[in-house]
C-alpha cells in the first residue's frame, strides 16, 4: 500500500510556486499496549459516550463546543471548521531563511520527507534544494494541516528535501528556570582529562541498528513467562545501582581512574567493519 501524503500543496518563494507532497519520515516502533479487564469476569472493559442526566447517547449527536463562558458553548459543525480557510492550507510560504544553529534543538518536532509532486517541479524542486545547501540555510514557513497551522523549517537531505515541524515559542519552557541553580564552576582539570578519555573510548559513529527498546522486549519476556506460569504471579528482582548519598561517598578521581580503566571502547558501526576487512583482503591479495 502506497505511503499517504501528510500534506500537499505548493511551496511558494516569492513568485515561484513548487508543487510538492510531504510523508512521514517515522513510524511507530515496537510497542506494548494494553487493555483493561475486568478481573472477576476477565472480560475487556469497554466505554460509552454519555451524558449527565440522560445517559448513553448516539456518537452522531455529538459535535464540538467551545466553553466561552461557565457552562456556555459555541457549538461549531465540522463543515463550519473545515470552511476556515486560510492560504497555508494549500500552500507554504518561505518567509525566511536562518543558519541551521539558530534554531534550538527544543523547537524541532517531527521530521517528514518533501519530494516534487511531478516531473514539471523536479527543476524549481532541485533549483531551490541547491540554493539551501549553497547558502548553508534552513528555510521557514507555517502550513495548515489536520485543524492548526504549524510552524515548519526545510533543510536539504540527499536527492530531496526534509520538513520538520516546530514547536512556537509558548509551546517551550525555558532552561534558564530549571538550570538557574546548577553552580558554575569549574571542574578540576585531571577529573576533566579523565572523563574524556572516557568518552573518547565510548565513540563510535552513530548506528540507529545498534539499540532497541529494552522496555518492550522485557514486557514481551515476562507476557511469555505469564502465560507459561497459567496465571500465577512472576515477578523478577532487578539489581538496581546503590544510591548515593553521606553513607555511601564515593571518590570520584578514583571512580574516574577505575572507569578509563575498565572501559571496553565502543563498538564500531559494522559498516566500517565491512570496508576494513575489505581492505585487508585487498592487501593479502596484492601480496599474493
């Protein structure tokens, strides 16, 4: 089944019009959902619409109301809400353009993939894909989709182009609130060493394939051990790190100094794997 569009419309550069579809450049991962049940039946729960005074009501009676007042709605249809027009429903306006560091990383959203709808925007598409990476510029605009218009930035990405949405300013809370009480001070220079030569062994470049929900697979884990148990009660104990405090200080230079030295280095990304045996065989062949 091919990919729906999360929205299509034209991409718009003062008199130049780009007409452009967007997909999601996620998707949902593992993931574990659960039902309630009802224990002495072990039948699911299930729930009703209802209203005070009246009971069950039919969902086709039911619409949306904004509270203006206690108690007071303005009710709105949906063809009333979907007749809300405005020019970001069908078309994104670049109306600015910043260095891609400008933005902080608080704001970024979701990521989606921005190709040309047809062979006739391919030019203006790869014109405009090209003046970004030249620029070194992230562009923005706003585009209404699925009842808000949201804030969005694109950015070049190979052959194509990625959007990603942003949250607006009141949609993010301050560090400084949260951070105001950290001391500034500086560490101690050995202790500093230490630590990077700590993080110096655990780099490696990124592989997405190198981690999974530990989570899920646990979950997954103790639903088979349930069923295999008929009911019973399967609890596992997990050894969880002393916590720290007066009775138990720990010397950090000497946790430092243990840690560089029981590290094991990261694990290399197997692509690079590849390329280096590679290269060894090609080295034992010349030899040959």
């Amino acid at each position: 089944m091919a990919a729906r569009a999360y929205w299509q419309g034209q991409i718009r550069l003062a008199l130049v019009s780009i007409p452009v579809e967007v997909y999601a450049a996620t998707k949902s991962g593992a993931s574990i959902s659960f039902r309630q049940i009802h224990e002495p039946s072990g039948k699911p729960i299930k729930y009703e619409k209802v209203v005070q005074g009246i009971g069950p009501i039919d969902r086709d009676d039911i619409v949306k109301g904004y509270e203006i007042s206690k108690g007071n709605y303005v009710l709105l249809e949906e063809e009333e809400i979907e007749a809300v027009r405005i020019e970001s429903r069908k078309t994104l306006e670049l109306v600015q353009f910043v260095e891609a560091d400008e933005i902080d990383v608080f704001y970024f959203e979701k990521p989606y993939f921005v190709v040309p709808q047809d062979e006739l925007a391919e030019e203006a598409f790869v014109v405009l894909r090209e003046a970004l990476r030249q620029k070194k510029k992230v562009a923005l605009g706003q585009l209404s989709v699925r009842g808000r218009e949201t804030l969005v930035s694109l950015k070049p990405c190979g052959k194509g182009i990625v959007l990603e949405t942003l949250r607006y300013e009141d949609e993010v809370r301050r560090a400084q609130t949260y951070f105001k009480d950290i001391p500034d001070s500086k560490p101690d220079k050995e202790m500093l060493e230490l630590a990077g030569a700590l993080i110096d062994k655990k780099s490696a470049p990124f592989d997405a394939g190198e981690f999974r929900d530990r989570y899920v697979d646990a979950i997954r884990k103790l639903i088979d051990k349930k069923a295999k148990a008929k009911g019973k009660q399967v609890l596992e104990d997990v050894e969880e790190p002393a916590p720290s405090g007066e009775s138990n200080v720990i010397d950090l230079m000497a946790a430092l100094k243990k840690s560089v030295k029981e590290e094991r280095p990261a694990k290399k990304s197997s692509a690079k794997k590849t390329s280096a045996k590679k290269a060894s065989a090609g080295k034992t062949r010349k030899r040959a």
